[in-house]
C-alpha cells in the first residue's frame, strides 16, 4: 500500500515512521521548516528511550508525489481544510482517505469536499510530543480505531489493517465508527478543556475529587448529547472513560490543554467548544461545559 501522510507533526510523524520502518511506501507532507529538517535528516521516532531515524520522501506539494492508495490526514482539526485543498487534485474513486482527527465531524467533511474518495474515519489514542525535529511517544500505548464510512470503503479499509499488522501498530475496527469518534470526544472535550482551565496535569485533576466529579459530570453530558443524536454509545462508555484515565501518567496533558496554555491555535471549536454547539441542535444543556468555556475565556485562552 503506498501512503503520503499530510502532516508531519507528532501524530504524522508516529505513524509515517512507523509505517516506514517495516518497509511500506511512505510520503510525507510538510512544510516550512519541518519540510526541510525532514528532507536533511528524515523522520526521528523516539519510543522507549531508543530514537529511530527514517528517510521518507517529502513534499509541501502532494502531487509531486506518487499518487497514493491511501492518503493519512494527520494534521490537527482546525488545519483540516487546508489538507483538504492539497489532496482535492488527487481525489478519485481509487483514492482512499483515513481520518485521523479529534471531534466528530471530519469523515464527514472530507467526503462532502473529496466526493468519490473512500474516506475511512479514524481514532487514536495515546501520547505523543513533538521536541525540535524528534518525535516521542509518552505513556498510553498508541492504538488506531478505524473504519470505512461507506460500504464500497470496505476493501482499502481491509489493505490498511493488513499493512498496520505488518508495521506492529495496535489497531481496531468497530462495528459503529460513528460512536467511536464520539466515545473520543467524550474524553478528549472533557479533559482537554477541563485540564486547560484548571491549569492542572491528568493526576492532579483524577486525585481531587471535586475537580474528578466536574470532569465526570463534563463527559456525562458529552454521551447526553451523543445519545440525544441517534449515537448508539455503549451505557458504560463514561465509566470506561474515565477507567481509561486511570491509566494515563499523572503528568500527563492533552494537546488541547497545552495548545490553548500556550495561547496556539487549537482544536478547541471542534471539541470543548463544539460540545454547546452539537447539544443546542438536539437541545440537550450542558452547563459544565459552558463554565469551563467561560473559565478559559477568563484566562484569555479562547
């Protein structure tokens, strides 16, 4: 399977690298300065303390590249439409197109803009940290749920299971990719923005109790919202959530808390701010998710 991954920041660079190493066809899709750095010294992956360095074709153009079987959005989701510009000369019915965004809205625009590709919606977990130009997994074994949007998807959705096994990269393939994305949001709205507007690490929010119920209650109302759009979430879906939490190092922040600290752009409108957005259409409230809101407008983050 020949893949051009569009994005090369910690995620793109995890899965091309990744990807690579087990000597699958791999592009990359930069730009600036993180383009040339890549062209000069190739991809660095640090995983248990052992750093692994991979030359990859890269481009700021993908259609210098050899035309794809599957292309990996891997940037963050506020960058979507502009990865969506650059692969829009290459849409065809022969192209397949994973998702890899947090929120729940991105197959859905990718296949409303690339029409005719075969979009496959993914979901990752796990930890990761761009440092200069090296890229380290933290924590969290990084594992991809992923699955074919439409039926006719079916078959580039089996290559690419066949081509993850090969590289060793944990995946799944649930039967409602639909719910999956939305049992991501569940965690990543709640924590991400609760983490931000607290200005607390995962261990310092899960130990306290008052701040584990407002972060209980935040996911609550995310599966309110969810069920309350025909999303079928598994009843335990925010227990199991928050069991997942258990897990994570104290230390530990989501991408949206240290962009939004850092004052970055951020997935903030299409998580913790999507959340008030998703529930007035099916007009669930959602107060605890309003007050963080107002706290990381306080704070000047929003």
């Amino acid at each position: 399977m020949r893949v051009t991954v569009i994005g090369a920041g910690a995620l793109g660079t995890y899965f091309a690298a990744r990807l690579a190493a087990c000597g699958t066809e791999v592009s990359v899709v930069a730009r600036g300065a993180r383009l040339a750095a890549i062209r000069t010294d190739g991809l660095r992956l640090t995983t248990a303390e052992v750093t692994t360095v991979l030359p990859v074709p890269a481009t700021a153009d993908p259609r210098e590249l050899p035309v794809p079987d599957l292309a990996v959005i891997a940037v963050k989701t506020q960058a979507l439409a502009e990865a969506i510009v650059l692969l829009a000369p290459l849409a065809s019915p022969r192209l397949a197109v994973l998702t890899l965004q947090n929120g729940v809205e991105a197959p859905d625009l990718v296949a409303e803009a690339l029409r005719g590709v075969q979009v496959l919606a993914g979901r990752v977990h796990g930890f990761f940290e761009r440092k200069g130009d090296t890229v380290r997994h933290l924590g969290v074994a990084p594992a991809l749920a992923f699955g074919a949007l439409t039926p006719w998807a079916e078959p580039a959705a089996a290559r690419l299971a066949e081509t993850l096994a090969a590289a060793g990269i944990a995946f799944t393939r649930p039967a409602d990719m639909a719910a999956a994305l939305w049992e991501k949001l569940v965690l990543a709205s709640s924590l991400g923005g609760l983490g931000a507007a607290l200005e607390m690490p995962v261990g310092a929010i899960r130990d306290n109790p008052a701040h584990a119920a407002t972060l209980t209650a935040a996911m609550e109302e995310v599966a309110a919202v969810a069920r309350a759009r025909g999303v079928a979430l598994p009843a335990d879906c925010v227990a199991r959530t928050l069991a997942f939490v258990g897990g994570f190092p104290a230390e530990a922040t989501t991408s949206l808390h240290r962009d939004l600290a850092a004052r970055r752009p951020s997935e903030f409108d299409h998580l913790t701010g999507a959340v008030p957005r998703l529930a007035a259409a099916v007009r669930v409230p959602v107060p605890v998710h309003t007050r963080i809101i107002a706290q990381l407008a306080a704070h000047g983050m929003i």
